[in-house]
C-alpha cells in the first residue's frame, strides 16, 4: 500500500468530522468570541476551510511563501465557509491521492516574505502543519459550540449531545 493510500482513510474521516463541526457554527453567532484574545467564530471557521488550501499546496508544490501583506479575509457566513471548505478538500483529497511515496520524502519550504520559516519533509509537513492543525481548530470551534450552549458533535465518540458516535 503507498503512503497516500495509507493516509486517505484517516483524511475522508477527519474531514467528514471537521465538516459536521463546521455544518453546526450558527451564522447569529459568526462574530462571537469567547475573549478578546481569541478568533471569532469567523475568522476560525475561515481558517479551517483555508486549511484544505493548504493541505493541497503542500502535497502538490514544493513550497509556499506567505505574502508579507497577507490578512485573511473571514467568510461572511457558514455557508460561504462550508463552500470554499468543500471545493479545496476536493483538490487536497486529490493530491494526496496522486502523491508519490517518494515526494511524501521532498523537503517542502514554508517562507513568508520571502523569508524561509521552516523547510522539513513533505509528510512531517502534511501531519503537522496540515491535519494535527486542522483537528486543533476544530477542537477550538467544538469549545465555541459549548459556550455557545448549542450540540457538539460526536467526533472520536460520544459527545455529551450524541450518545452515539456518528460514523460519516
């Protein structure tokens, strides 16, 4: 078995998981912040679905370099965070596919302003700075649905509002 086929499996699932969390953010709520220090609903939920970019980018290119002006700009509701979540996991789910074992092996660069941030595998890349870093934001948003005293979905098992996992 290649290590793209490995990893697809854990990917689909992580995915279908992170898109019920994001299926769940209320767009009344999409500015709440539960302190000033944090990301709003918004501006997380944006970060999220930005993140299948990413994970194409860094599966398919040999690196990427951050515009020194780059400001994210937050999805105006769920449903515009949902799409673009949808149309990038396509491209990342696709280049994982066609990934080579030997790529998974290229150092990948990660610049910002032309300025080189870190340089390390492609798959140490694809596991950190892609998946773990989906799934810790997508911890994020479930303690935002917690505050916000709306359900949590089950994700690895029951929730408190899911008795049950749901398998996707």
């Amino acid at each position: 078995m290649s290590i793209s086929q490995s990893f697809l499996p854990e990917f689909d699932q992580e995915m279908a998981n992170t898109r019920k969390v994001l299926e769940r953010l209320p767009n009344e709520k999409w500015d709440f912040k539960p302190h000033p220090k944090s990301m709003s609903v918004a501006e997380l939920a944006t970060h999220v679905a930005e993140m299948m970019n990413w994970t194409a980018v860094t599966v398919r290119d040999p690196g990427y370099d951050i515009p020194a002006d780059y400001q994210p700009k937050p999805h105006p509701n769920r449903e515009a965070a949902l799409a673009f979540f949808d149309q990038e996991l396509k491209a990342a789910r696709s280049a994982i596919e066609n990934c080579s074992d030997a790529a998974w092996q290229d150092i990948w660069k990660l610049s910002f302003g032309g300025k080189e941030m870190m340089a390390m595998p492609r798959i140490a890349v694809y596991r950190s700075f892609c998946m773990n870093h989906i799934v810790h934001h997508r911890a994020q948003l479930m303690v935002y649905l917690r505050l916000l005293d709306l359900p949590v979905p089950a994700v690895y098992g029951p929730s408190a509002d899911e008795g049950q996992m749901m398998v996707p």
